[in-house]
C-alpha cells in the first residue's frame, strides 16, 4: 500500500486504518475472544496497514489493551491514535460522559499509556467537544503531555470547522477525525476544506456506514443485534436504501465486494487521508486492503457523485 503523509506531520500512514472499536466488545459490540482480536491485528499489520485507531472507551480499556498486546513485536512499525474525553462511571452505555479537562487527561494519557504498553503516543485526538471545559485549557493540556514526550501529535475527534478554529488559537491541531461516507458527506460543506486548506490530516470514520455500504443486507445487519450498529440503522432513510443499489450497480463494474468499492472511492476523495475499517473478520481486513488497489475510472466517480450528491 502507498504510503501518504499525514497533514504536515512527521508521520506516515498507510490510507487504510485498522479500526479497533469493534474489536473492544461490550457494551457497543459483542466480546470477541483476545486470542482472535491478536490474530486479526497481527494480520492487518502482515497485510501492509501500519495505522491503527483505538480509545479508552472502547470496550472499557479492552480494546487498547488488546492492541497493546498485538502491536508490541511491531510497536516501532505502527503508528498509534487513542483519544481522550469520554469517561466512564461503570461499565454501562449510560454511565459514559465527557470530560476534556486538564485534570481528566493528565489521568487518561497514562492510563492509556500503560493500556497501550507504549510509552508515547503518536496521534491523541480529544473523542468529542466537551462544552464544559474551556477549549484552552484542553489544548493546552494536550501541549503540555506533548512537551513532556508523551504523545507525538494531537488532534480532534467530531468537532465542527468553527470548534477547529477555535482550539487552533491555543495550539497545533494536526488531525481531525470525522465520520465520512458516500451516505454522509457532511464534512465536505466547511471541514474538509478547512483541513486542505491547514494541512489537517482527516482519518474518515464509519466508511462502510457500520456495515451498510456492504454485501451484508440490513436484515443480516438487524440480526446482529449490536448497539452501535443498530444506532445507525435507526436513522437509515429510503432514499439511503435507494442510493446503495444504486451503487451497487457502478460497483459491478469492479469485480471485487461493495466493501472494497466504497473504501477504494473513500480514500480516494480529496482530503481524506485515511478511511478507518473496523471489524471482526480477517476476509473483511483482507477487503479493505484490496481497495488500496482499485482505482475508479472518472466515468464511474462521476456516476457516484451523480448518486450520493453532495459536491
Ligand atoms: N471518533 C469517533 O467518534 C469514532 C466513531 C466511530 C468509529 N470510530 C473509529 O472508526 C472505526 C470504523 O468505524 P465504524 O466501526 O463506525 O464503521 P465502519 O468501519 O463503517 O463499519 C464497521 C462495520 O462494517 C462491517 N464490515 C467491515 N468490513 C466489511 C466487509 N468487507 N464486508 C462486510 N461488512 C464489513 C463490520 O462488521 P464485521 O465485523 O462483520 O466485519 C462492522 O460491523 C472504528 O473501529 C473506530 O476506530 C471513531
């Protein structure tokens, strides 16, 4: 796979990352057995993907501390993203909260650290806007543990240009992390633009829309009975359901899973510098990997735009 850089950042990444939130279990995902985690990660390393992206929420420290474990013989190959302001009070989808504060990160980045079994982190990203902590004093935070060699870079999760804008007044925002997909187009409006334009670099979550832009129908997806799954579902609209197979159709013309159409189209949009991949399954890992080969004739992603909208 080609390496690209990553915004104006000393790191190079590979355009697919491994997500590890799936991998995390309760209470987003079913638990999934560590020995078959390690064995998935060993393999997306194997496959060429030198990115992964994780956080402590994830399955309550689980899925960091899985990585930590799979990553170790390799550590010096990979590069890391973690994130920080989502707490939890127990083990439960309803006791997490936000806290960026300077109190809460000092906290969490050694937690992670020790999680991790890494001593820096290469890209800590702030998980969501947390409107009760000044966006200074988070920023600054993040400036200080960089200073002190804790983590190389940082960067925001699920903030809008203006809240970019913002915290950009108290330091060097080198990645964002959004959600982006041929159903979500979003952040082409004001935040990929934004990041061109500051050389940001942009890790595109949710590519496959958690399953929807896949050969799995939305039975099969109902059926697996997972939350974070059927989160998505809920807000599936017809005209969504209309434009899959509409895609699915352009897709033929490849001869490879929907999946890898869509991650192929996904890492080839213009600012996008990496589409994030969560899942379980070593065919899937092997899917996304493929789509760092395909390449979509004008025709067809001309024909795709014509489909999603957007610009
Ligand atoms: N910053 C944030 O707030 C945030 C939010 C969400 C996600 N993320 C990150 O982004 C990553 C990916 O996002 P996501 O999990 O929301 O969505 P996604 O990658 O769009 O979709 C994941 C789902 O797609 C399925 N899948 C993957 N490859 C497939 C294939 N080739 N064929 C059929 N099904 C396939 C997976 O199931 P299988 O297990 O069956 O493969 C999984 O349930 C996460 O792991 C996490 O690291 C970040």
């Amino acid at each position: 796979m080609k390496i690209r850089q990553f915004g104006d950042t000393g790191l190079f990444i590979t355009p697919i990352t491994f997500g590890a939130w799936e991998i995390g279990g309760q209470p987003f995902y079913k638990d999934m057995p560590e020995y078959d985690s390690i064995a998935l990660i060993t393999e997306a390393f194997e496959l060429g993907i030198n990115f992964f992206d994780t956080a402590p929420v994830y399955g309550f420290g689980q899925s960091e501390r899985v990585l930590g474990k799979a990553i170790k013989r390799f550590r010096d190959k990979v590069v890391i993203s973690t994130k920080c302001g989502l707490r939890w009070k127990d083990n439960s989808l309803a006791a997490i909260y936000k806290d960026a504060s300077k109190k809460s990160i000092l906290q969490e980045i050694d937690d992670s650290r020790k999680r991790l079994d890494t001593d820096v982190i290469d890209l800590y990203l702030v998980h969501w806007p947390d409107v009760n902590t000044p966006i200074g004093q988070t920023i600054e935070t993040l400036e200080t543990i960089r200073d002190q060699g804790k983590i190389k870079y940082y960067g925001l999760s699920n903030f809008s240009t203006q809240q970019i804008d913002q915290a950009a007044l108290y330091g060097s925002i080198s990645a964002l992390q959004s959600p982006y997909s041929m159903l979500n187009l979003k952040i082409e409006n004001s935040e990929l633009p934004y990041c061109i334009d500051n050389r940001i670099g942009v890790q595109a979550y949710s590519p496959l829309h958690r399953g929807v832009l896949t050969d799995k129908t939305i039975d099969q997806l109902r059926d697996s009975a997972e939350p974070a799954i059927n989160w998505i579902l809920d807000s599936m609209t017809e005209q969504q359901g209309r434009k899959v197979l509409g895609l699915k159709e352009i897709s033929r013309h490849y001869g490879c899973p929907f999946a890898s159409f869509v991650t192929a189209w996904t890492i080839a949009s213009p600012g996008i510098t990496t589409a994030i991949i969560g899942t379980t399954k070593p065919q899937h890992i092997r899917e996304a990997v493929a789509a760092a080969s395909i390449v979509l004739s004008a025709d067809d992603t001309l024909a795709v735009r014509n489909i999603i909208g957007g610009s």
